[in-house]
C-alpha cells in the first residue's frame, strides 16, 4: 500500500476522481489512500455501487482536468477501457488505462497523461496504490515525446466538427 514515506513521492494535486459501479470499490479505496497522501479529491461519482452507466462520469473528470479545476484524474470501471475511451472524447484528455506499473510510468514520462484509466475487476488495491503512487509522481521527459503530444493536440483539433 502506498503511505507516506514511499518511494514514489508527488507534490499535492488536485485530482478529480470518478468510476462506474465495477469501480466504486476501488474509488472508495483510491479516496482513503489519496487523501492519507494529503492530495485534494474532487469525487465525481459514482456514490454507490448500484448500477450506472460510466460515460458522463469520466467526461466530468476530464473537463475538470482540461478546464484546469484539476491537476489530474483518475477514472475507475471494471475493466478501464470504456472509462478511457470517454475520457479521451474531451479535448484536451490525454486518458491512459494503466493496470501495471510499466504503462503508468510510460503514460506520464512520453504521453503526458493527464488522466489515469484503472480496470477495478482487474486490478487489486494494493496494486493500484503503486500504480497510482507511481503515475502521480512520475514527470513528462518532454523533449522528442513534446513534438508528438503537440502532434495529437493538432490532430484532435482537426477532428472536432
């Protein structure tokens, strides 16, 4: 579990958090976790482990990271890729599924994901803490992988109709 005094250690953020019923379990622990990290959570649902259909939810977290209300977000679903997908309909989203520790590192350090997509029926509490642990604390290395970045954001803006 990641606690203070880890080894991947992250200045405070804003991080706004969402997930569909298959991830609420995981949220709610995400939330303990985060908040013993001392960042600030903006939870944008789900509240229940009833029922719910995720799309809103994740495109809620991603227009509060790209309306810059927050640093970055998490979304949570049973497997992470629809939430990923929604997400990624925001201009501006650079959503990532991450349910290893590779792809979390390589998401920040050549993709600058801004978002961070987690598979609840997938991934186990103690996994997500070090692959949210390592994702919140890992940096862009910018240089060669800015120019491709620059290169979606052009993209994105020639798709929107």
């Amino acid at each position: 579990m990641v606690t203070e005094g880890t080894r991947y250690n992250s200045t405070v953020m804003k991080i706004a958090i969402g997930a569909d019923h298959a991830g609420f379990a995981l949220k709610q622990h995400l939330l303990a976790t985060l908040a013993r990290l001392g960042h600030q959570i903006d939870d944008l649902g789900t509240h229940s482990s009833e029922p719910v259909d995720y799309p809103e939810i994740c495109a809620s977290v991603a227009r509060a990271v790209v309306e810059h209300r927050a640093e970055r977000g998490i979304v949570i679903g049973g497997s992470g890729q629809g939430e990923q997908m929604a997400a990624n309909k925001v201009p501006g989203a650079r959503a990532a599924l991450c349910n290893d520790l590779y792809t979390a590192r390589l998401s920040r350090q050549h993709n600058d994901a801004n978002i961070l997509a987690i598979g609840g029926r997938i991934v186990g509490c103690a996994l997500a803490d070090e692959i949210v642990g390592l994702w919140l604390a890992t940096a862009f290395d910018g240089g060669r992988h800015q120019r491709r970045i620059d290169q979606i954001a052009a993209l994105e803006k020639r798709e929107q109709v």
